[in-house]
C-alpha cells in the first residue's frame, strides 16, 4: 500500500507547487495593479477647491436611487459635491451620467431633480442615460459630450479608478471626493473596488472596448435639455 500511496503523492506534488505558483503570481499582478491605478490617479484628486483648475464640466457618477425618486445617501453625496463645485464656478455645466437602462430604474432624472432643486438651472445639467458603468461614463464623455477638461465628483475609495480611466481615455480629468463615512465605505466597497481596477485596467489597457451604447454628438455649449427622455 504504501508503494502506491508515495509515488501518487510525488504525483501530485509538481501540480499543486505549480497551481501555488501561479495563485502567488496572481496575487501579485493583483496588487501591483491596484497600486499602479492608485499612484497614476491620486496626483490629480484634490480636496482644496482652490487648487483644482477649471474645467468643462462636472461629472457625477451614478448610484443608488430609491423607488420614491429620492437618491441614496452615496449619491446624495456625490451631487452635493458637484453642486459646490458649480457654485464656485469650477465649471459651468454638469454631466449626469447613471442608469437609466429602464423605465422603472432612472439614476439620471433623480439626479435632475435633485440639483434643479439646489438651484441649478437646467440648461446647465446634462443627462447621460447609458452611464452603466465608469468605464462607459467616461467614454460617452468624450466621444458623445466632447469633453476635454473633467472634474469627476465622487466617493473617495471610487475617485482613483474614476480619474485613472478618464486620463487613459484622453481626458484631462480630475477627481474632487467625498470622504464621509470613508470608514464604512471601506469595509462595504474595499474588495469590490479592488477588482474593479483590475477590469478598469484590462478595459484601458487591453481590450480598449467601446461601452454598450454610444450615439449623436451632443454640444455642452447648448442647453441640457436636448438630453430629456
């Protein structure tokens, strides 16, 4: 027995030494690309509104909203930030960019909503309907917007991979976020964020894929409502 038994171990010695090799490589490549997003973003993040430049626009990435056209508190937050920015005169139009895949289910127009309600003049705000993703926010941008300067407005774990896709998609893009409750979006997001940057890597660097949808030019020297429905 035992001469069968030592043989099928050293059997499966060469498989499992090779599957820990490339589980160590794998981790590594994992956490190289996590800090290389990190360190390529974090320069053009700012909190002091004095030092970020102007820009063309504001973007607000889309979050959460509740049945009763309230948005959740994460994107409360993000829109909070955009509406400072706004008021401060960092840039004079605002990108709203969320889900809106279906009748039942809109980011953007709670989004709307809830900044005409702060104030903001709805020539100003700009809806884009197809932001499913910050991958597909960002290049709608470009290509549909024409952005070339970009303040992105949102949490602080979720600002290094917004900025970082922007710059590699040839947006002069910078990040201003929100760091309430940075703790409790560290323990719920943290792991989901990290392998978020390694598709956002693989979307930038690799396949450079278009996003689902893309569409007409829309001018951002014109009015906003061309983007209602």
């Amino acid at each position: 027995m035992k001469k069968i038994i030592k043989p099928a171990i050293k059997l499966m010695i060469k498989p499992l030494l090779i599957l820990l090799v490339l589980g160590l490589i794998g981790i590594t490549v994992f956490m190289i690309i996590n800090v290389y997003i990190d360190k390529y973003a974090e320069k053009y993040c700012e909190k002091d509104l004095s030092i970020l430049p102007n820009a063309d626009a504001i973007m607000v990435l889309g979050a959460f909203v509740y049945e009763n056209g309230y948005p959740s508190e994460v994107l409360a937050d993000r829109l909070d930030k955009a509406l400072e920015l706004y008021n401060t005169g960092k840039a004079p139009k605002i990108i709203l960019s969320g889900d809106h895949g279906t009748k039942e289910y809109d980011e953007v127009n709670v989004m709307k909503d809830y900044l005409m309600e702060k104030g903001i003049p709805r020539d100003d705000l700009f809806m884009d309907h197809a932001g499913f993703n910050t991958y597909d926010s960002m290049y709608r941008a470009k290509e549909i917007f024409g952005v070339k300067t970009l303040i992105v407005t949102t949490q602080k774990f979720h600002i290094n991979r917004s900025v970082y896709i922007a710059r590699k998609l040839g947006i002069d893009a910078y990040g201003y976020p929100d760091d309430k409750w940075i703790n409790y979006y560290n323990r719920s997001y943290g792991i989901r964020e990290k392998l978020a940057k390694i598709k956002a890597f693989i979307d930038v660097e690799i396949t450079k894929r278009k996003p689902k949808y893309l569409g007409d030019p829309i001018s951002l020297d014109g009015s906003g409502t061309v983007t209602d429905g």
